[in-house]
C-alpha cells in the first residue's frame, strides 16, 4: 500500500528545494576509489581547530549523561564581554543556521517579503519560503559585487526581514563601511536586518570592511549579526553559532521558538576552548588569505573569471556547465561546489584548502577543462 503524506503536509513543503549539501568524504572514497580527498566544498577550516578544543573534549565524557545548560550561561557571558553587549542580546544556535531557522519562524510568514542576494546562501531563501513569505532577490552587477542602489531601492519598500551576507556567500564580495552605512540608511524601521557575518574572520583582512556591531548600536532600527563557530573557528562539526541583537526583546522572541537544548553540550565546550586560543584561528586564517589570493591570482592568470573575495572560497566562472565539471573533479577526489541558481550554473565555488590541495584543485581543473591553469 503506498501512503500519500505530501497530501497532509502544509503546502510550502512539498515546494521547497532539498538543501545541496555535497558528498561526504567517504561517499566520494567509495564511488570513486580514490585514496586522497581535498574537501573544498563546504568552506571549512582545512587547519581544524585549536588543541584546546580537542583537550577540552576529554572533559566531556563525564557530562554525556546530563542535559546541557539551555541557556549557554557561560558561553554566553564570555562572547557578551567579547561584544561589548549585554548577556541578553544574544542566541546561540546549533550552527548559525540554527539562528536562520527561529529568525523566520519569529517574524515572517504569509503576505511578509523577505529581501535576499542572487546568488546566496540557500537557507536565506529556504527556510522563508518554508513559513509562506516571499523571497525577494537582488541581483549582481555585471562585475560580480552587490548592488547598492538595487539594494536601497528594495529596502525603502520595507520588506518584514533582510538577509544581508557580509561577505556574500557564494561569491566572496563584501560590502564596505560606507556602503553598509548607506543601507542602514535606506532601511525602514519595519525591516529587520539580520547581517550574516559568517565569514567576519576572513573578511577583516580586507581594508573596508566594516566593525558592522559598532555602525549598527544605536541605529533605532531592529537588527541582528550572526556569526558561527562553523568556519574560521575549525568547529563545523559541532554546530554551534550566536546571533546579536540590538535588543534584548528580539532574543527573548527566539527565545520562544528555539527548542529548550539546541546547542549541545560538547558544542559549548569546544566554543569556549576555541575562544581561548584566537591565536590559532588567527594564524590558520592569516595562512587561508595568503594562499586564497595565490590561487585567485593563478586562476585569473589563466584566463577564467573568479569574483572578488574576501571570505575562504573563490566563485568562478567556467564558461560550462559547473555540475559536469564538479563531476570530473571529484572523479579525482577533489569535492567542490557547482552552483544551482538559476543563471549561475556555469559557477564553481572552491573553498581554500592547504597548499598541496589548491595546487591539486588547480591541476585537475586544468586536466578537466583541457587548458593549461
Ligand atoms: C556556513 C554559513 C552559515 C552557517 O553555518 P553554521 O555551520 O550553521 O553555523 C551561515 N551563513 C552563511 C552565509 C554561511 O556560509
């Protein structure tokens, strides 16, 4: 007997895109048989994390039977001194993603528009769409960099909520001080802002890149930064992400969807251990910037297209069906991201992996498109 379920589910679900998360490093072991993988497909720290982390995991065993501090007190306390905000400005989540999810169960659903980039990280348009709203997508320019005048317009229409990247994740472009400003300008009081800053670590090497805490303080519209212990922190596994909020009210209404223990015990351990050593993050990211704008500079040299970034990957484009060339790539154990979105589909992300990885991407890619990189 075949059941029919889609027929129950509320009507946005069966509508919304499945989340392309890649292949695992085993899956792509398995189906090709080949002995080394270069993970350049999800934008994680190739230098991991810092060995306090691991240290601190020892300590976990004796906790595994007891239910985690809902509250993230002490988390919490350390990364509101680290702000300069209060303890109650802030959410952690499971993963920023965490975040994304009670942001639009909080504050958006039927007739609401929330305002988002094309290209741009699918869960700013997945998890709208999953509450009824509509997603209201600013294009590029023709060089690959946001839009500011697009952006101004779409925000004087007071959308309920905006999901401004900074940088952008697909493409590694940034908003400067002075263009964030500008739309902070453009924004209605009845639009909430929630800046994703998943890549702030990266970004900070680049000269304009604005202290988006500081500019927003006091701004009398309502906003959020989210940030994550995902990438630059090396923590990816472990899932574990906050937002900041210009008030404590906006916390206190996540605080009523969130479910009571999302982020888990082990999670809080390592982000406290992690926030102990900068240093190593620090270092890992000094090393992913120097080698990102050698590989830029390398594939630029050959002739492709490759967006600006300021942020751990590269988005290019090959001219080709990206997915055919993702393909060959992994043939040869090296996991990269082709782009979905419409018009973007000749578009290859690569995360910055170490050294010998980069060169191995570069090779193959060379070998797959037939031209010397
Ligand atoms: C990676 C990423 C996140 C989410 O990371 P989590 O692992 O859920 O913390 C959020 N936003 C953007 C733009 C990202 O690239």
């Amino acid at each position: 007997m075949t059941v029919n379920s889609a027929a129950l589910a509320r009507a946005e679900v069966p509508a919304l895109p499945a989340y392309n998360a890649g292949l695992s490093s085993d899956a792509v072991r398995a189906r090709y048989g080949v002995a080394h993988i270069a993970r350049l497909g999800s934008n994680e720290n190739p230098y991991g994390c810092s060995p306090r982390v691991v240290a601190a995991m020892g300590d976990l065993a004796r906790q595994i039977p007891y239910y985690p501090d809902a509250s993230c007190s002490a988390l919490r306390e350390v990364l509101a001194v680290r702000h300069g905000v209060q303890p109650e400005q802030l959410v952690l989540g499971n993963g920023s993603e965490d975040i994304i999810q009670m942001l639009c169960q909080a504050f958006t659903g039927h007739g609401d528009v929330v305002l988002t980039q094309r290209p741009s990280f699918g869960l700013h348009e997945i998890y709208p769409r999953m509450m009824g709203a509509t997603v209201e997508l600013v294009a590029l320019t023709a060089d690959l960099e946001f839009d500011l005048a697009a952006w101004c317009a779409a925000l004087q229409r007071a959308p309920k909520l905006a999901f401004i990247s900074n940088p952008s994740n697909p493409v590694g472009c940034m908003w400067t001080a002075e263009q964030f400003a500008q739309l902070l300008q453009a924004a209605s009081p009845d639009t909430l802002l929630v800046v994703d800053e998943a890549y702030v670590e990266y970004a900070q090497h680049t000269p304009g890149y604005p202290d988006t805490l500081a500019l927003l303080q006091g701004c009398g519209k309502p906003w959020v930064v989210l940030r994550t212990f995902s990438k630059a922190w090396g923590l990816a596994g472990l899932r574990v992400g906050y937002g900041v909020a210009g008030d404590a009210a906006t916390i206190a209404l996540l605080d009523r969807v969130r479910t009571p223990f999302n982020v888990n015990q082990a999670a809080q351990i390592a982000a406290l251990a992690a926030l102990k050593d900068e240093a190593f993050m620090r270092r890992s990211v000094q090393a992913t910037v120097t080698e990102r704008d050698a590989l830029a500079q390398r594939l630029r040299a050959a002739g492709l297209r490759v967006a600006s970034s300021a942020t751990n990957f590269l988005f290019m484009d090959l001219g080709q069906d990206a997915a055919v060339v993702a393909e060959g790539l992994l043939a040869q154990g090296i996991i990269t991201k082709p782009w979905k979105e419409p018009g973007f589909s000749q578009f290859l992300r690569v995360s910055v992996g170490l050294a010998e990885d980069n060169k191995r991407f570069a090779l193959a890619l060379a070998s797959v498109l037939g031209r010397p990189i």
